[in-house]
C-alpha cells in the first residue's frame, strides 16, 4: 500500500475533496476560525484559501500522511498566515492542554481509525469557550441509502484511504464529550448519496 498511499491516493483524495460541492461547504465553515487554530487532518491544504486572514493568530495543521504532507507543500508555503504542519494522527495531538481557539474539522472524523481517542485530544487542546467547526459526511437519513452505505463501506474504506461513508458524526461528536451549538445537513448536489449526506455547524 506504501506506493498507492503515498502517490497515487493523495492525487485522488486532492482532485475528490476540491469538487466544488465540497469547496461551497468549506467556504460555511472555514472563514468562522479565528485566534490559534487546530485544523485535523489538513489533508493537502485545500482548506488555506477559505481562512479569514485577519481573524487568523497562527494554524497548525495536523495530517499524518506522508504523501498529503507533500501534495499540501506548495499549499503551505504560500499561505498568507503562519502554519506549523503536524505530522502525527488526530490521536496524539502534540500541543499543551487549552492552546487552541478554534479546531476545524472537514472530512476527517470519516477516516480517523481512533476517533473518540482524537476527539478527546481535541477536547483537552480547545480552550474553554472555544469552538470545533465541523464539515463531515456520513450516515444518510434515508433506509435505502444506509443499506448501500453499509454495503459498500468495507471496499470503500480500502480504497479510499480509510473513509468510512456511513460514521453518525454528531453522535461520534457527542461521544467525544462535545455539545453541538449548530447543526445543518443535506444531500451535497453533483454528489453521489451515498457519499454526499453532509453534516456542518460547531460544537463546543
């Protein structure tokens, strides 16, 4: 897998997750970030552009992968804000306790392997009154689609770097030990269902 996810999945995941359903749902959530940010799962940067600049104190952009690492760099090096890239998982965030305003999570809670572990990290990192703004997709509403959704999951989560299409993420965020302040959710249009039920707001 060594070749596959480190050149060939972060090209895919970079062109998929820059679809302009998606980049209209980051364009929601983004600019509310403000002071020293946490974004989980920074993934290849796609999130740089939609930072309110002069909200922004400084980003640290958590990301694990090697090779998202690398198809972030140009990214990285261009943004108008400080950013200190992470490369450890959500799991073992390495910054001291209450150090961030804002965590920003978009399409990630899908593929974190221990996310109530990452959750609890983010938990200790976000001050007190700070905010976890969230874009994820997950478990649809509707019988038929869940049914695909746990079909497919298994093959999905294999070639999709880990991406589950069928996680509940307001629950997995309540398990977590989070309060959701705003919830909204829909069906992303030009998106497959079983792919595109999205859930956005913040918690706290």
């Amino acid at each position: 897998m060594g070749f596959y996810s480190d050149r060939i999945l972060p090209h895919c995941i970079d062109k998929g997750c820059a679809a302009k359903p998606i980049s209209r749902q980051r364009e929601k959530v983004v600019p509310q970030a403000e002071g020293r940010i946490l974004e989980v799962g920074m993934g290849s940067g796609l999130n740089i552009p939609f930072y309110s600049v002069e909200k922004v104190e400084l980003v640290w952009g958590l990301e694990p992968s090697a090779g998202m690492r690398e198809k972030a760099r140009a990214r990285v090096e261009a943004a108008p804000f400080e950013l200190r890239m992470l490369d450890l998982p959500g799991e073992e965030i390495p910054l001291p306790d209450n150090s961030a305003d804002t965590i920003v999570l978009t399409y990630t809670l899908c593929t974190i392997p221990g996310w109530k572990a990452a959750l609890t990290q983010m938990r200790r990192v976000l001050k007190p009154g700070g905010k976890l703004l969230f874009s994820e997709h997950g478990k649809a509403p509707d019988d038929d689609v869940r049914r695909w959704q746990d079909r497919i999951d298994p093959l999905w989560t294999r070639v999709a770097g880990g991406c589950h299409l069928n996680r509940d993420i307001p629950d997995l965020l309540a398990q977590g030990g989070f309060d959701i302040g705003q919830l909204e959710t829909m069906y992303l249009p030009s998106t497959p269902r079983i792919a595109g039920f999205t859930y956005w707001g913040y918690a706290a």
